[in-house]
C-alpha cells in the first residue's frame, strides 16, 4: 500500500531539488518528500541516489514485424534495468506506426506487456516513403506523442516542410533522423582516416550537417518546434547552437556511444561499432560533451537498436546499422560525464529526465506530491563489467562489452511497482 524509500539522496532537476530525503509513495503517486517518513515497507537507498524514473525519447522495440530483435515486453524489461520508466518508440517497424490503428496497437501492447510507460512516435508520412503525409490529428488523438520517418530523412525538401506545417497545427513535435541520402551511398562508418585505412566506403559528417541545417531552416520558414535525433557531429552541435541563438524552436539529443567512442572503435571491424549516424572522430567526441555541458545539446536518448547476433555477425559492409543502449546509458553518462566532472550528477540526471520529457511535454521526468510514482534508486559509486549474455534485451549488439562502469540501478519503479529490482 505505502513504499518508503529512507536514507537516499534525492535528485529531482524540475524542482531543483538535491538534499538528503525520503520519498513516500502510496498507490501509484507520490505522497511526499520529507524526513523521518514511514511506510509499509522501506526500500534502505543509503548511499543511492534517488531521482525520477529515466525518460528516453528514441528507442527502437522492434514489435510489431522484428520480434527476433526485441519485442515490447522485453525493451520495457530493458529499460526498467537501465532506470528508465518511460520512453518513446520509433514507428519503423513492420508495418510501420503510420496510422490511428498502429498507434493503438502499440499502446495495447504496453498495456498489456510493459513495465514501464511506453509513448509511441509514428510516421510523419505514410509507409515511412516520404511522400505523403500521415493524418497527424488522428495519430495525436490516439495517443501518439511525436512524428518521425526515424530510420530514414524525408528527402524532399517540399514534402518535409508540409509535414511540419501540419505537425505544428496538431501539436506534434517532429523528430528529425538528419540525413541527406545522397551523399551515403553505401557507407558503413564515418569517412575519415580511419575509413581510408580500413578501406571501408564512409559516410562524411555533410550527410548529416547539410539535413540538419535544412531542419533548422525549415523550422524557421513554418515556425514548427523540431528535434534532432541523434547529434554525432561537431559541425550539427554548432548548427543547432546557432539555430537556438536565432530563436528557432529547435532542440536536440545525443546517444552516450556519440560521447565515449570514436571511429577507431571500427578498427576491429566489430559490427557492434557500426551505427547510423556512425562514430566519428575525436573533434566530435569533445564537441558533444561541450554541447552537453552548454546546453547545446538538450538531452540524452539512447537509440536502442536491437539486432540480433546472426544479422550482426556478418562482414561490416552487410551488418545492420545499430546498437542496444538502454542498459548501459546511466553508467555510460556516469563513468564518461559525471566522474571525470564534465557534469555534475544533477545536469546528467536533467539530461535524462525532466530535459527530455518536457521536449515531448510527457507528464514524466520529475517526483512531484501526486504525481506518478516513477522513481529510480541508483548507486552511483557501484562498480559492473557491462555483460551482453546478461542483458534483459532480447540482443546482444553492444560495443561496451567487458567495459567497467560505474553507476548501478538498484530499484526502478513505475507508478509505484517495482519494474525492476536489483536481485
Ligand atoms: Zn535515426
């Protein structure tokens, strides 16, 4: 009936709130943070921070049509493990999330299946083919929280600013995957040095800049609000920073690979390495963490891209682009951000809660009296080896294998339910 978690340190960026308390949870709210508080049962967090559920805005779960990759059941287990009570599922699935009853679909699955809270993104056109628009108003009616053809850019300049026209009159924010097409013609990794040596066809940072400043561009002919998925590059950071500068309505993210690895994790041909955008070079690495600190970069998604070892474990060329991510992000922002003192643990954990959740304007991200119950207990100073065999994920596809991190979920609850618990 009544949780009390006693004796943690309670961080919640939304109320600038970062003090020694006590959190009551009775049913699926929030009854108070106080000192001294009592409950039917006590969760000891000594030594723990305490902080709203983890919210991640781009994540791949692959149901309905990849379930061999992941399913909805086991993202959300993933999830819940990584700290994350809610996040937000990309439409490119099979068949995509491109109209009211796919929208619906997912959300039953949810229902049905989740641990945590599950916001579906659907397509901003139909069959993701960049051409004609989906009914925006029918998608947000049922419950869809943003519009994105992730996966693939919208190529035509003329299709992508109607889509934002209509998004903005429906009140959806449009998710931007920036990518010119043209210019990747069959890249596997970043064109640089690197892919010069390897001898491996790359894909130069322009593929991803020149989409970005055309989103930028757009947002500011129509007036929409715009996200940009995934910023890999130095040159997208100081886009979007001059965008913002000029009052355009644009915010972005970054996943933690983009932070922590260069290009030279390709050297090994590991598949596992290969994503889209790809890693890039050292310049980048430290603009990322430069836009992060600035608020350049509005917050930190994970892009979740199950795949499964047998799709994996081919020659680089033919390996599917992405990685699994959500079991690793808060000891990645951790380890990489937070101990070497780029961030203080309160800016990482806005970074991953209130930030993105007020992007999408989700009723997620903060621990307010009454509010929903989603709360993560972390101990920031555990140490782990990142163990893909043991992942809650149904894959595998991670380059952090064997890599020691610091930052361990010990409980994640979700509307006042363990969605996790650490064993
Ligand atoms: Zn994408």
């Amino acid at each position: 009936m009544s949780v009390v978690i006693k004796n943690g340190h309670v961080i919640d960026p939304a109320s600038n709130t970062s003090a020694p308390l006590d959190v009551l949870i009775i049913g699926d709210r929030i009854a108070r943070l106080g000192t001294d508080l009592r409950g039917s049962e006590e969760i000891d967090a000594t030594g723990c921070i305490v902080c709203p559920g983890l919210v991640d805005i781009h994540v791949h779960f692959r149901e309905p049509g990849f379930e061999s990759k992941e399913t909805i059941a086991t993202g959300s287990q993933a999830a819940a493990r990584g700290g994350f009570t809610s996040v937000v599922t990309m439409p490119n699935t099979e068949p995509p999330i491109d109209n009211g009853g796919m929208v619906e679909f997912v959300n039953r699955r949810a229902r049905e299946t989740a641990c945590i809270k599950v916001w579906p993104a659907a397509a901003a056109t139909k069959g993701r083919a960049g051409a004609e628009m989906t009914e925006m108003a029918e998608l947000k009616a049922v419950g869809a929280v943003a519009v994105t053809d992730d996966g693939s850019d919208i190529a035509s300049s003329w299709v992508l600013r109607r889509c934002l026209e209509y998004a903005d009159m429906c009140g959806l924010t449009y998710l931007g995957h920036c990518e010119d097409a043209s210019l990747v013609q069959g890249g596997a990794m970043n064109a640089g040095l690197n892919s010069t040596k390897l001898g491996l066809s790359g894909m130069p940072k322009a593929m991803e800049e020149i989409a970005v400043a055309r989103l930028v561009r757009l947002a500011k002919l129509t007036g929409a609000k715009v996200h940009v998925c995934h910023v890999s590059s130095a040159g997208s950071v100081e886009i979007v920073r001059w965008a913002k500068a000029r009052g355009i309505r644009v915010t972005c993210e970054t996943a933690p690979h983009y932070f922590t690895l260069t290009d030279d994790a390709v050297t090994t041909f590991d598949t596992n390495a290969k994503m889209n955008p790809p890693l890039r070079e050292a310049e980048d690495v430290a603009a990322i963490k430069e836009g992060l600190q600035d608020g350049a970069i509005d917050c930190i998604a994970t892009d979740h891209a199950p795949h499964t070892p047998t799709e994996k474990d081919v020659e680089f060329d033919y390996a599917p682009f992405g990685i699994v991510g959500l079991e690793t992000s808060l000891g990645l922002v951790v380890t990489e951000l937070v101990e070497p003192g780029l961030l203080t643990m309160e800016q990482a954990i806005r970074l991953m809660t209130w930030a993105p959740a007020q992007i999408l304007d989700l009723p997620a991200g903060k621990l307010a009296q009454d509010g929903p119950a989603d709360v993560t207990v972390f101990d920031p100073h555990a140490e782990w080896t990142v163990a893909p065999e043991a992942f809650l994920s149904r894959s595998r596809n991670t380059p952090f294998a064997g890599r020691v991190l610091r930052g361990r979920v010990k409980a994640t609850l979700c509307d006042g339910r363990f969605a996790y618990r650490e064993a």
